[in-house]
C-alpha cells in the first residue's frame, strides 16, 4: 500500500512531465493530527470504544457459559450414557459456534463495530476534505500529500498546511 502511493506519488509526476512537476505546487498536511485535535473523532472514539466494550463483555460472558458447560460436562462424562455424551457434546459444539458467530459479527472485519465505525467517520472525513480542497484552492496547491504516513519521506515544513486545515476546521470551513 505504501509502495503503491509512493509509486502513484512518481506516476503523477512523469505525467505532468518535468516542466510542469517544477511548477506544481505540493502541500503536506498530518492528518492523524488534524483528526487527533477535532472534538467530533474524540466523540466518535469514545462511542465506539463503549460499544466495543458492550460487545467484549457479552462474549466474555458467553466464552464463561460455554467454559462452565464444558468443564461440567467434563466432571460429569464418566456417568452419562454414550447417547448422553454424544448429545451433550453436540450442544458445546452448537454453542462454541454461536460464540464464534458473535464474534464475528461483531468484530469482523464486516462486523458490526467496524460498520459503525466507518459510517460514523465517513462525515468526519468529508469536512476534513473539504477543508484540505478550500485550504489548497485559497494556497493554490497542486497536490496535497498526508505527512503522517509512510510515504511522504520528506517535506520542508513550509509545505505544511497542518495548521490551516485545522483553522478551517474550527471556523467551520469558512
């Protein structure tokens, strides 16, 4: 991934040619920044740390249930019958399922959480391009790069636009 930005980074300038690469202008903006500072993300953080730990406390207790089970029928396997065992055995099977299931639901990666998550910071990220496009239009920036990654290997804080982004922000996107 970061390779591949990098790599789109050289593409864009081979395709503006040289002469025009010498004109671009190129701003950096740290975006983990910006979200760090934005009350919104520390809202949405909290709601979806309470969330998580709603559904880490439910699995928990029904980790406990299917232990519990377990370990009775354990202690009780030598005096049940084979039927007994076998059908006992089926339903720890059935329920070590619906706890793996719960799991997945809610942490997969298609989990509910991570739903949650992104369709709580999709408005986040649209204010925070929208501040980034009117701060490079009124700068008249070419190409604005996120400085909190990997991949921008050097930038003269001349370039950073951090600040300015955030302002607009904070006025609103004014």
């Amino acid at each position: 991934m970061k390779n591949l930005k990098l790599l789109l980074i050289v593409l864009l300038f081979g395709t503006f040619g040289f002469a025009n690469a010498q004109s671009m202008k190129v701003g950096v903006a740290n975006l983990q920044m910006v979200v760090e500072q934005l009350p919104d993300a520390k809202k949405i953080d909290t709601e979806i740390k309470e969330m998580a730990t709603k559904y880490q406390d439910s699995l928990l207790k029904m980790q406990g249930d299917l232990e519990s089970k377990f370990q009775t029928y354990q202690k009780q396997k030598g005096m049940m019958t084979q039927e007994q065992q076998l059908a006992t055995e089926q339903e720890l099977q059935a329920l070590n399922q619906t706890v793996l299931q719960f799991q997945q639901a809610k942490f997969g990666q298609q989990g509910e959480l991570q739903m949650k998550r992104l369709e709580l910071l999709q408005p986040l990220r649209n204010k925070i391009k929208d501040a980034i496009d009117k701060v490079s239009a009124a700068e008249k920036l070419s190409l604005v790069l996120d400085s909190s990654t990997e991949s921008v290997l050097f930038a003269d804080d001349a370039l950073d636009i951090t600040f300015k982004v955030l302002d607009m922000l904070k006025r609103g996107g004014k």
